[in-house]
C-alpha cells in the first residue's frame, strides 16, 4: 500500500501525471471537485477551496492496498500529510507554469491577467510552505513521461516525523 500526494501551483502539472498514472492502473484522485473540496469563507469575507474532511479522511483511512495518488493544492492539505506516504512538491519556473496556463484547454483558471498575477503571487508565497511540507520535489518542466516515471517509482518507506511538516495549512 503506498499513499503519494502530488502538489503544486497551477501549470505543474498535477492533473496530467495522475491521468497517466490512472492509465498505468494506479488508483487516482484529483481532489479539484465538489467530490473532495468545497467552498468556505475565511474570517476575511474571502472564499477558499478546501477539503472535504469527512471525504478525505475516508479516502486516505480506507486505502489498503496498490499505490494511490491523489492531487491538489489546499489550504487545510497540512491536516492530512500524516495519511501519505510521500508528498511530493511539482515545481517549475514561473514562465513554464505562464505558458502551460495560457495553452491548456482543459481548466480556463489563469487566463486573465488577475489570475495570472495570482499564480505568481502563490508562486512567491505559497510554494515555499509547500516545499518545508514535501518529503520529495520533482522539476515540472521535465517531459511528462518523466515526471510520471518518477512517481511511480516512489516506494512505500517510513518517512521520519521529522521529514513531514503537518501545519493545517498552507
């Protein structure tokens, strides 16, 4: 049994390495649905999109044999790094993530110039809590079939408590 969280900005490519990792047979999920995350307003007035709990407490508890990675970008994802095996940073520069936004066509999220400004402000902001959190970081701007090889190659190890930051948010 091995579970693997895949994390990162926007453009890094979390969606396209789990759908091939579900083609290679791994059971996957991405967690960018109202299946696993809803919407919650912060003490600010501010809308943010967190995991579901109770969802995600079943998800990871009940998970008992083969690999499953799941993927995501939470504020309350620090809650859960305990039920992981590994939880693995996807990182690349500012202008890999800028162009894979501008040219996808499956997610419209960064195509006006305010969402743009957001990416980067998260890139500067919030990628490095992601990083002190991360048992592993893997270099997004490496072809897709590479980045997928290395996660399936992850191996279920005990991963020191030392090694994981479990703060409750990002």
């Amino acid at each position: 049994m091995l579970r693997v969280f895949v994390t990162g900005m926007s453009g890094t490519g979390k969606s396209s390495a789990l759908r091939r990792l579900g083609r290679l047979g791994h059971r996957v999920v991405d967690t960018d649905t109202d299946e696993w995350s809803r919407w919650v307003t912060q003490p600010d007035g501010s809308a943010d999109w967190v995991w579901r709990e109770d969802a995600m407490a079943e998800l990871l508890t009940g998970h008992s044999s083969g690999k499953l990675f799941v993927s995501g970008c939470k504020t309350n994802q620090g809650a859960f790094y305990r039920w992981f095996e590994h939880v693995v940073l996807l990182s690349a520069p500012a202008e890999v993530l800028l162009a894979r936004i501008a040219g996808r066509t499956t997610n419209p999220y960064g195509k006006t110039d305010e969402e743009r400004a957001l990416v980067l402000s998260h890139l500067a902001h919030v990628e490095p809590l992601l990083r002190a959190g991360a048992t592993a970081e893997i270099d997004a701007s490496a072809p897709l079939d590479e980045v997928v090889r290395r996660l399936d190659a992850l191996q279920a190890r005990p991963v020191p408590p030392e090694a994981r930051r479990r703060s409750s948010s990002v």
